[in-house]
C-alpha cells in the first residue's frame, strides 16, 4: 500500500545485507524496545543529546515522541530523516540524515546507532553507505558531514574506512564534563570514485522529493 499523504512510509534503500525504511509508529515500537535493551555501556555516552541516560517506560516514550517530532517538524528548509535499520527481517538499529536548506546547499549529515547485541559484525560500515547512496544518488547531494566524540572508535573507525575527511573540533559538555567532537565530510567526487555501489538500490523515493524541496 502506498502513502500519498506521506510518501516517506514507501522509501527504501536495499543492499545485499541490510534494508533502510522509513520509521512508521511499528519500525518505532520496534525501535524503542531495541533501545531499551541497549546500546553502549552505562559508562559511555557516544550521543551528543544524552537520550540513553533514562530508562524503562521514560525511554520508550522519548524514543517514539522523538520520531513523531521529526515528523511534525518536518520542511524543504529543516528535516530529518529516519530509517529503521533490517536484517533478516529485524530491526537492529537506525540511521538517520539531516539537512538544512538542502536545496541550496546541497548537503547532509548522517548519524546511526546499533542494538548492542548486533554491534561488530560490519552493519554499522554497511548502513552508513547505504545512507551515502541515498543522500549523493538519490537526492544528489554535493557533501556528506558526520560528527562523533574523538573516544567513539566505532563510530570514527567507520569514518575512516569510508575516506572521509577532517574538518575541525568542537567542545562541548557531555555529562557534565567538557568532551570533544570531531568533525568530517565527504564530497561528491570522494563518493563517487570511491564509496559508491552498484548494488545498492533505492525504491519509493519519487514521490518524497517534494518534500526535500527537490
């Protein structure tokens, strides 16, 4: 069934071993229990907004209030976009891309995370190269950007098997405790020569570019 009143519930991004859709209230559910299992060690927080420190029902609410916020706040100027992350038919995690007067600028950041028990088996390299497909071949995006914690080495690993480039730090308290973040971006021409795949394929996108402003 297609949804014309939000085409975003038909996207999806297909690879040989995972699939991005769109979070509908089901993929959220899903979602917010997968969090509430866990995502990193108590003693870490590798999230810029502190979402994980709450537990039990607080954190189921947050977790979906956060995607219908997404939803209602949505604009061509403002959006983000969130994509459940399946394997095999179940949800193991979320990645996401953000953009800001994207039209103009051409540009998207992405951010992700894992249930803990499906960390270290490559699913974290292979949905973020998803996520680059869409945003550079599906909506033709000229830069791609990532931020993460300079203690986060899952996250920079990633990174950098990707290619992507440093662009600068930021501080920023975390807990309470200054922390500091690393910056980097990846071009359009980076992605070409290097990262991108033909055996990634996008499906439903169409009818969800008006609502990029495309």
């Amino acid at each position: 069934m297609s949804h014309p009143v939000w085409p975003l519930f038909d996207l999806r991004v297909v690879t040989p071993r995972l699939e991005l859709r769109a979070i509908d209230d089901d993929m959220g559910v899903a979602l917010a229990q997968l969090a509430s299992r866990g995502i990193h060690d108590p003693g870490f927080m590798p999230f810029a907004v502190e979402w994980t420190d709450v537990q039990g029902d607080e954190l189921l609410r947050n977790t979906m209030q956060y995607y219908w916020r997404c939803r209602a706040d949505w604009s061509a100027a403002s959006w983000s976009l969130n994509l459940a992350v399946v394997v095999d038919g179940e949800v193991v995690g979320t990645t996401g891309l953000m953009g800001q007067h994207f039209p103009e600028l051409r540009q998207f950041e992405t951010g992700s995370w894992l249930g803990r028990e499906f960390q270290g088996r490559g699913i974290g390299t292979e949905m973020r190269m998803a996520s680059l497909q869409l945003g550079f071949a599906g909506l033709d995006a000229r830069v791609a950007t990532t931020v993460a914690f300079d203690d986060n080495p899952s996250s920079l690993g990633v990174t950098g098997k990707l290619g992507y480039v440093a662009n600068g730090r930021s501080r920023r308290l975390r807990r309470g405790a200054p922390a500091t973040s690393l910056h980097f971006e990846m071009s359009r021409a980076h992605w070409e020569a290097n990262v991108r795949r033909d055996d990634i394929t996008i499906h439903g996108l169409e009818g969800c570019l008006p609502l990029f402003g495309l």
